[in-house]
C-alpha cells in the first residue's frame, strides 16, 4: 500500500477523529427542542478525545443555549480535559450566574471529584438556588457524596 493509499483507508475506517463538529451538528446546540440540543451535545461528545479544543474555544461564547450544550457535551465527553472545562466553569463567583448553576449540575452530575470534598464544592454556589443545582447533580452521579460532610457545609441551609 502507497501511503496516499494508506491514508485514505484510515480517513475512510476512521481513524482519525474529527477535530471540530460540522456545522449542523453545532447548529443543533441552538435547536427549538430540548431533545434536538440534547441530541447534538450527545454526538458531540461522541466524537471522542480530540474535541476537547473545540468545546475550549466555544465556552462563553454564543447563545446560552448553546453554551449549555457545550458544557453539556464537555460532562458527557467525560475526559480529565473536559472534566477541567466543566470545573473551571463551575468555579465559584460572587454573583448569580445561570450559565455557573447549570455548570454545578452538570458538574455535582458528572464531574468524578464532586461530592468527596462537600464544603469546597459548596463554596462555589454564589446563591441557595446555585447550591440545590448542585445538590440535584449529586442526587444524578454515582457516588454518594459524604452526607455528614455535605451537612456540615450546607449548615442550615
């Protein structure tokens, strides 16, 4: 096989992983429907390591929708690069901010740090309603979170 060839089998058995999304696919992120953005953040994220640049650039930028479906597509992707991502965008503030409260969910959701450090995490959420975002991610990931901890850190709250 002639390297011109040798190349073309690996683009068509694919081997190499698309860099970025096609532009319907990206699109979809700002789609009418809870399902279509769902949809396009799941094929996304499908598209496996490698795309983790992409979703760097799109952060912050866009409509909310569709930097929802970004932060979405980083929780799905599930890397040590897209767990940064979804960290960082989760990280604490001083006002309410609803691209940060849908961040902890997906963070509390996804990110394989959540809950073993209660009173850190707890210090990202700004408002009451930023911290039940995170206590609903919890209540979706798959460890349990250390309950006395949480308690202590959430205090009366």
């Amino acid at each position: 096989m002639t390297s011109w060839s040798l190349l073309l089998f690996t683009w068509f058995t694919g081997f190499f992983s698309p860099q970025e999304p096609g532009a319907e696919l990206v699109g979809g992120l700002d789609g009418p429907q809870p399902g279509e953005r769902m949809q396009a953040a799941e094929q996304i994220a499908a598209m496996g390591p490698g795309v983790e640049r992409w979703l760097e650039k799109r952060i912050g930028k866009g409509s909310a929708l569709h930097q929802r479906g970004v932060l979405l597509a980083a929780a799905l992707l599930g890397t040590p690069e897209a767990h940064a991502l979804l960290s960082d965008a989760a990280r604490a503030g001083r006002r309410a901010d609803s691209q940060r409260a849908w961040a902890l969910l997906l963070y509390g959701m996804h990110h394989p740090e959540a809950g073993r450090d209660p009173a850190r995490d707890w210090k990202r959420a700004a408002t009451s309603f930023e911290g039940a975002c995170l206590l609903a991610g919890y209540l979706g990931h798959e460890q349990i979170p250390d309950l006395p901890a949480l308690r202590k850190a959430m205090g009366r709250k």
